[in-house]
C-alpha cells in the first residue's frame, strides 16, 4: 500500500513538472493547479501547491518571489532576471545577462557567501504600453 502512494505520488509530481514545462510563461500556483486539474482531476490544490514546492526545492523548477503571496513558478532553472508589468501583472524574462562578477564583487566586499541574485525590472510591458496609447489617442 505505501509503495502505490509512493508511486501515484510520484506521478502527481511529474504532471506538476510537466504543467510548468509546457508553459512559456511564469504562471501562479493557481494557473498550474488549473493546468493540472484538466489533466487530472484527482488531483488536490494542496498537491499541486506541495509539489510545486519540493519541485523548487529541488531546483526542477525556479520560484520568483514578486510580491508576497503571488509568487510565480518558471520551468528555466538558469540564473536569469525578469521584467514585471505592473498593469497587466506578466512577468516576461529579461534578455540580459546574469552577471556572475556582481556576485563575486559582493563576496569580496562583505565576505558574505552570495549563492545567486535576482533582479526584477519593473514597468510597463509593450502590449499595455500599445493599449494605453490607444487609450489616450481616443480622447
């Protein structure tokens, strides 16, 4: 019986992994949860959220931390940054370098040992951007 559990507990984490793979996006826990109840319907949010959790842990998958209680779940594991709208909410990754010599720098200034870094810029995406120009040729 503890060998079954193991094994299906097993297979919730893969469709978990396998939710987040298949999006090109940074969705919330909710986004996956949904993803993942259409594939299997068994399957709990407190799974989804527990999973998710161990796949992060297990560096399978990355959190980003934004805001507190909206993280969002990313299938790269690279050390790279991102870019937040702050009207629309996306989070789209930012096409810069990690800059490893930041992390070194610090290291050397403050002896604290720097495990990795995340930048988020925050702003306005283009396709809100696009809308609020609209918006304002209207009036």
């Amino acid at each position: 019986t503890i060998r079954c559990m193991t094994e299906r507990n097993t297979k919730q984490k893969q469709i978990v992994l396998e939710a987040v793979k298949a999006r090109n996006d940074h969705p919330t826990a909710d986004e996956i949860y949904s993803d993942v109840h259409r594939i299997d319907s068994r399957i709990s949010k407190a799974t989804v959220y527990r999973n998710l959790h161990q796949l992060a842990k297990n560096m399978e998958i990355s959190y980003i931390d934004l805001v507190p209680d909206a993280g969002r779940y990313d299938r790269r594991t690279d050390r790279h940054h991102h870019m937040l709208c702050e009207v629309c909410g996306s989070v789209i990754d930012a096409p810069i370098d990690y800059s490893y010599s930041d992390d070194k720098r610090l290291e050397d200034m403050t002896g604290f040992r720097v495990r990795k870094h995340e930048v988020i810029f925050r702003g306005v995406c283009v396709k809100c951007l696009a809308e609020m120009m609209t918006r304002r040729g209207e009036y």
